[in-house]
C-alpha cells in the first residue's frame, strides 16, 4: 500500500532526502563527470537529467510514494539511473544482482511487492520468466534494444528509452517554465521514508528484505565519507555490484562529494580493470579479502601506474596479516583501511590508518556517530577481554527486515532510551580495553566440537597467515564422537606446495587443542557470492 499523499505544504520541504546527494552536485558541478562506465563517461548534469525524465516515467506508470521498484542490472549507467530515478519518483529503490536466476528474482518481486522492474535486453530470458507471474507489476522496463518477442510471457514490458522520453514530455507538458521542465517531480519524501530495501544473501532461508530509511542511507554515507576523508576530486573504482550495499554506498558516497566513479563489472580480467584505474587516475580502491588475494598474486602489478591511488578500503572479513603487509609494499603511497559492517547498518567499525601497526588483527573503533557495546546471553554487558554479542546503537541501524516481524524482533530490541530499539547483530565480538573490536564469529556459525565452541574465525586466521595459502574457509561437519568435527578447505596460491600435515602443524602451534581441524581438504577455488564472500553454505 503507497503512503498517503502529504499536504501540499511538505512537497518542498527541506526535509533532507538521499537524491539530494546527486541534485546538489550537479547543480554545483553539471559539466563534471560523474560516472564512467566500459561505454559511457556522463556528467552530473547529464546523469541528473536523465534519473529526472526516468523519475517522471516511473509517475507516469503509476508508481507512487513508497512504491517499490526494482533495478536488476549489472555495474552500468542504467542501473545508477534506475537507482536515483526511483529516490526521484519518492519510490523505494531495491538493487539485485545481475546474476541473480529467476526463481529467486520472482521471489524477490513478489516478496517486495515490486511494481516496476527496470533492467535490460540482456537479462530479458530472466526477467521474463521471474516477472510472468508478478502479480503487483505494472511495468517492465528494459534497455538496450528492445524485442517484444524475446518477453512472451510478459505483457507489461516496454523500452526504457521510450518510457524516458515520454516522462520528458509529460514534465514538460506539466511544466510552468523551461527550468522545471528538466527538473524532478515534486519531492514527497520525508528522511524517515523508506529510501531502499536491500536484500541479504538467505544462506540460511529465504532472504531478508533490509529496509533502510533516507536517514539510515544519509548518516551512514556521511560517517564514511568523513573519517575516509572523501574530497571532491577523488576517483574512486566501483568494481563491486551496486546491488552490494558496499558498492551501492561507494556511488552514494562519490556523489555526495562530487567525486568521479568509475564502474567495472567485476574483477575477472584484473589486467583490464588495473588499467582503467591507471588511465583514470583512480584514489580509492574498495575491495573484499578475495579481491585483495589476486592483486597480491599478481606479478605484473609493476606494470601499472597506481601511483594517484590514495586510500584502500576493506569490508567483508578481517585481512589476513600477510595481505595487509602485501597490500602496504604495493601501495606505500595509500591509507589503508580495514572496517566492518553488516546490512542492518552499513557499518560498525574502522581501524584508523595510523593504528594498523599496533592494532593489526582487530577491525578498529567505532564509527562517528555510532555506539556499540558487547552482551552475555543474559543481555548483561560485558568488559574487555570477554567475547560477547555485538550491539550497535545509532541512526545507521535499520528499520526491520520488510514484513519479517519476528526475524525482526530478534534483532531490534529495546535501547537505553525510552523507545528507541537498538540492533543485536548475532556477531560475537571482544572489544579490548582501548575500545578496539576483534570479530570472533557469527553466533549461528560457531562450531561445537567436543562439548566446546569453536570461532571458524580464529582457525581461519591461523591457517591463512600460512605462506602460500590463498584462501580458507572453516566449518563444521556432522561426527558421531565429537558432535561436529572442524574442517578447512584451503586455496594455495598458484606454485605453490603445501600439505595438509603442514596446514596441521600450523594450527598445532598457534590453537587450542579442540580448535585444530580434524581434516583438510585442499581446493582450487572456494565458492562465492557474487559479492566476492566465500559462501560456506556451498561447501557443508
């Protein structure tokens, strides 16, 4: 059901909105490039322009506040569009993954209650069989070069470039002056509005729904940006999906300051992408531990002029020793930041650049802007030294999972203040006495081995700062003696030889007896999603 309309009074309120971030910055930089794909290099004024006619478009179908639409597209100019146009149309945006298969897109749709889906000619097999049965969907709207006859099943589908133009003509034809012609539809949103819903991975069920508000978005892209010491004239590589709230925030976040993003599609030919962050002058380089392992594998790095790049950011796991050395002798030059984070509030922690020698296996402090603290099982805080529950306080912490009460109920709880709810991420931590955190592991995948709780974070990390270890990945497998017995499965880097008595012999020196795996099992890859996280659902 679509919020109800606001009083006339509150069309141009002041109230701060996430599509400020790209209407500022092209008024103030309208000839600046804002985006640049393997096809396009688009100014702000141009980008802006375009989200504003798809925006109208998206009116003209019917979509009103609090609608959702979905962009399921790959790293392209589209797919940015698609994102702003949906925050311009006071819609709530929802960004999947290109490689996303039907089955799970129609879950998806029909979950979110969808009633636009924006994509392209590319993925038409997918989209036609996922959205035949969306019930809700008004519209298809595919770019590219449009054939009806590649979507039978879907009777709703037309050009994205028609529906662009007509959405033009009708803001014209609405229009009181020139200057309103180009511009957005009237802003209906207020910041505690729906801006997007993210849906997590559900490698323990169907996947949940994130619902983030504009002031989750807007707090959370201004706490990054301001300890990263984002400036407008940085470049920063979007080489991670934007339907991955780290890549999504990367545009976010470029936009805000007025930087210039440049968007790969994946990491699969490094080669390729090295140069574009040469030609492009690229600053800042996110990335994931998996990214990171190829660039330290690669011998031809030197080949590459990297030398404008400025800060390094890491998410998704903790880097091993051996990389973060690696990554220091390749770019002397760039800060290096390790975080972390989860969906349910973008981000918890940062270790300071300037701390990373003395604090090097912990994922720092937290945030600006966020409280965080550790619980027992009997929701009583715990000091230093003792592993806990992580909790975050704050205005980056979610709204709830979309129409998941219960699931959201076990995560948002009361706060200290009268009302507020407070979110209990499922991690166990150990903060230490200077307030710097350690990730132990998810509460649901601790392993229990011999009546004890094994972290398969410690084990990781004891195997991964082997020499010629690639990657690992720990878990428990079912065993009539021990309840679960601890394997790892490990990728060695290429030449490699290793055996599993030596990965052993590792694990013997630096863990507890009960923490040591009772097998190993090498592998020439470990299972991904498409955000680049191993995915141990793949390997139980």
């Amino acid at each position: 059901m679509a919020l109800p309309r606001p009083p006339p009074a509150l069309h141009r309120a002041a109230t701060p909105a996430l599509q400020d971030y790209l209407e500022a910055s092209a008024a103030h930089l309208p000839d600046k490039v804002a985006l640049v794909t393997e096809r396009d290099r688009v100014t702000y004024g141009a980008l802006d322009a375009q989200a504003n006619a798809l925006a109208h478009a998206l009116l003209a179908e019917g979509v009103a506040r609090g609608d959702r639409v979905i962009i399921f597209g790959d790293n392209t100019t589209e797919t940015a569009v698609g994102f702003w146009a949906a925050l311009k149309a006071n819609a709530v945006a929802c960004v999947v993954n290109p490689q996303t298969r039907a089955e799970k897109l129609a879950y998806y749709l029909k979950d979110s209650r969808a009633v636009v889906l924006l994509s392209d000619m590319e993925l038409a097999r997918v989209v036609n069989e996922a959205a035949a049965h969306a019930t809700h969907l008004r519209r298809v709207l595919l770019a590219g070069s449009f054939d009806a006859r590649r979507l039978p099943s879907v009777h709703v589908a037309a050009a994205w470039s028609e529906a662009v133009t007509r959405g033009a003509q009708l803001a014209a034809a609405r229009a009181h002056d020139a200057h309103q012609a180009g511009g957005p539809p009237a802003r209906r949103t207020l910041d505690v509005d729906l801006a997007s819903i993210i849906y997590t991975s559900g490698s323990t069920g169907d996947p949940k729904g994130v619902m983030l508000s504009h002031r989750n978005m807007l707090t959370a892209a201004t706490s990054i940006s301001t300890y990263l010491e984002l400036r407008e004239d940085d470049v920063v590589l979007g080489v991670l999906p934007l339907s991955f709230d780290y890549g999504l925030y990367q545009m976010i976040m470029s936009f805000r300051l007025g930087a210039r993003l440049v968007l790969e599609r994946s990491f699969a030919y490094p080669a390729q992408v090295l140069a574009r962050m040469a030609e492009e002058k690229v600053t800042g380089l996110p990335g994931v531990p998996t990214l990171f392992a190829v660039l330290a594998d690669l011998k031809n790095l030197a080949d590459f002029d990297l030398s404008s790049l400025r800060f390094v950011t890491n998410t998704a796991a903790a880097l091993p020793l051996k990389h973060l050395t690696r990554l220091r002798q390749l770019f002397p030059q760039a800060r290096l930041y390790s975080m972390y984070g989860l969906t349910e509030c973008k981000r918890c922690t940062y270790l300071p650049p300037e701390d990373l020698d003395r604090k090097p296996t912990t994922v720092g402090i937290a945030i600006p802007d966020t409280e965080l603290w550790l619980v027992d099982e009997h929701d009583r805080r715990v000091g230093p030294g003792v592993v806990g529950q992580l909790v975050i306080r704050g205005a980056t912490v979610m709204q709830g999972y979309w129409e998941k009460p219960l699931a959201t109920a076990e995560r948002l709880r009361p706060g200290p203040l009268p009302g507020e709810r407070v979110l209990y991420t499922g991690d166990l931590c150990v903060l230490d006495d200077e307030g710097y955190l350690t990730f132990v592991g998810r509460m649901d995948d601790i392993i229990k081995s011999r009546g004890e709780k094994v972290p398969p974070k410690e084990v990781e990390c004891a195997i991964a700062n082997l020499p010629g270890v690639r990657e690992v990945a720990v878990i428990g497998v079912p065993d009539e003696l021990l309840g679960q017995a601890v394997k790892a499965f490990v990728v060695l880097e290429e030449g490699q030889t290793l055996s599993a008595k030596d990965v052993l012999r590792e694990c013997q020196k630096r863990l507890e007896p009960f923490m040591v795996p009772r097998e190993v099992e090498f592998r020439g890859a470990l299972p991904k999603s498409p955000n680049g996280k191993i995915r141990k659902a793949g390997l139980a």
